[in-house]
C-alpha cells in the first residue's frame, strides 16, 4: 500500500502518499489534503511554507474543510472564523489502490467540545480520491431529532506559477458578491484578473477553469451539491498581516472554492444527508 503514517510534530499524523499516478500528503488535523501532485505535474496545491502544525490551528494551504459555517459564524462573532472541522483530528477510514490512483476516507462525528460550539448531532465522512484527477465529496448527516441550517466549502489553495499570469473563466455575467473592501454586489465581465485582492463569492454552479498561463495549463474546478464559489486573493496587503505566509506568496496561488455559502445555506431535516463535491482536473 502506497501510504505511509508519520507525526509532524508528535502526536500531529500526516498520511504520505507515494504512487505511481500521484503523490500526495493528507494530515488526518482537518482531513486536510495538504498536498496533491500528479505524475508529471507541478503541484496541483499550495501548501504555505509558514504553515503552523498545532492542534487547534488551521493549515495554511491544500484544502481546508469550512464546516457547519463559511466565514464567520452566523450566531456569535467570537467563534471560529470557518467552523471547527478544519480544526478537529478526523477518524481516518477505507483506504484503496487503483492503478489511477488511491482513495482515502475520514469520518467526523459530534461529541461534548463541538456541541458546545455548534448545539447539532452530526456525521461527516469526507472521501477523496487522489490520481491524475482530484476528488472530493463531502457528506454530511444530521444524526440529531432536530433540523439544523449550514454553510460551508471545499477551500482549495490552487497552485500557479505567477498570479499576474493568472485568469478565471466561467464567470462571465455572474452576479457576485464582492467583499474585499465594503461589501457589495457585482456582476462578472469577462475572465477574473488579479491586479488587486480578490474576494468574491458567485452565485453559480458552473464548471470553473483558473488559467495558469506560467506553467502553461488550466485547472478546471467542476462542484456538485454546490450553487456557490468562492474565488479569494489575498494580494499584498492581506499577505503581509498572516504571520502563516510569506508575503510574496501571494503569487503563487489562487482560490476557486466549491461552497454553500450565504443564500445557498443547506438546512437538513432529521436523518437528512446533503453532499458537497469537487472535481479538479489540470490540462
């Protein structure tokens, strides 16, 4: 089996993939994949070399889990800024080996410390599947005798080799919500620049491509369960204030994030499931 378990630090297990079609690393903080490389790819993910690896803090990079809330929380301002599952060590399930690729499950269930934070009886089980393509589908359940409303998003770090080479397609005459600043709606002409910060969510659930003319590909981000996305950059300003990356690293990513966010908040009835996926698939 292509996956090996080590401790950065002690106590803080990250799963390494080795694979002839991908290599990868996932730490089971978050169910956080951190890394995504397919063969004869440069990374698929950013991953911040400031990253902090301490129980409790989120990873800087990869794909964080934001979950039950995006942003902050709907109900109190001092709770955590994207939830609490980015920020819980996950239950590591079913692993497999294909010849495409390696699949890889983790579970999150309610107990005393989340339910003091988020008063709901839960299930989540987050599946990946890691090849030439990346895939990933989180389902939750409502385990509890009562509905409860939620947000949330896949918050994938896409790697590129220069933000000023950078552009994303598939927005065009969306409307948007721009936050970088005071906040206000928009609508999308033509492809997203970056020549500034970027923090917009749009009201779509079409398929997505961010083009990385540096390295000469596209990355193209398909959701399902999904009429949000988000597209952030932090630009050099916001970079310079997170201690967690360097402040030109702002050049070296971008974004594009499946969500429910906002109006497209999921409420689930007793028993009821809702699942949020991706499909990221580089060309």
């Amino acid at each position: 089996m292509p996956i090996r378990r080590t401790e950065l630090p002690a106590g803080y297990s990250i799963l390494e993939i080795d694979h002839p079609a991908v290599s990868a690393r996932v730490a089971l903080h978050g169910a956080h994949l951190m890394e995504w490389t397919p063969a004869g790819q440069a990374p698929g993910l950013y991953l911040s070399p400031q990253t902090v690896y301490q129980p409790g803090k989120a990873i800087r990079g990869g794909v964080p889990v934001c979950w039950p809330w995006f942003g902050p929380s709907p109900v109190d301002s001092t709770l955590p800024m994207h939830g609490f599952a980015r920020t819980r060590f996950w239950e590591p399930g079913d692993f497999s080996e294909e010849a495409e690729g390696v699949s890889l499950k983790f579970t999150l269930t309610d107990d005393g410390e989340t339910r003091r934070l988020w008063p709901h009886a839960f299930h989540l089980e987050l599946s990946m599947h890691l090849g030439a393509s990346l895939r990933l589908a989180l389902q939750i359940s409502n385990t509890g005798t009562d509905p409860f409303t939620m947000t949330g998003a896949l918050h994938t770090y896409l790697s590129i080799g220069d933000i000023h080479q950078a552009t994303v397609t598939g927005l065009d005459g969306v409307d948007y919500l721009d936050t970088a600043g005071p906040h206000a709606m928009r609508r999308q002409e033509g492809p997203v620049i970056f020549d500034r910060e970027v923090d917009r969510g749009y009201h779509t659930a079409n398929p997505i491509a961010l083009h990385d003319s540096a390295r000469q590909r596209i990355l193209t981000i398909t959701g399902t369960g999904s009429r949000s996305a988000i597209v952030w950059n932090p630009w050099i300003g916001k970079s310079k204030a997170l201690t967690d990356l360097p402040d030109e690293d702002y050049q070296r990513f971008v974004c594009v994030e499946t969500a429910n966010a906002r109006e497209d908040s999921i409420t689930l009835q007793p028993g009821g499931t809702h699942v949020l996926s991706t499909v990221i698939g580089i060309s």
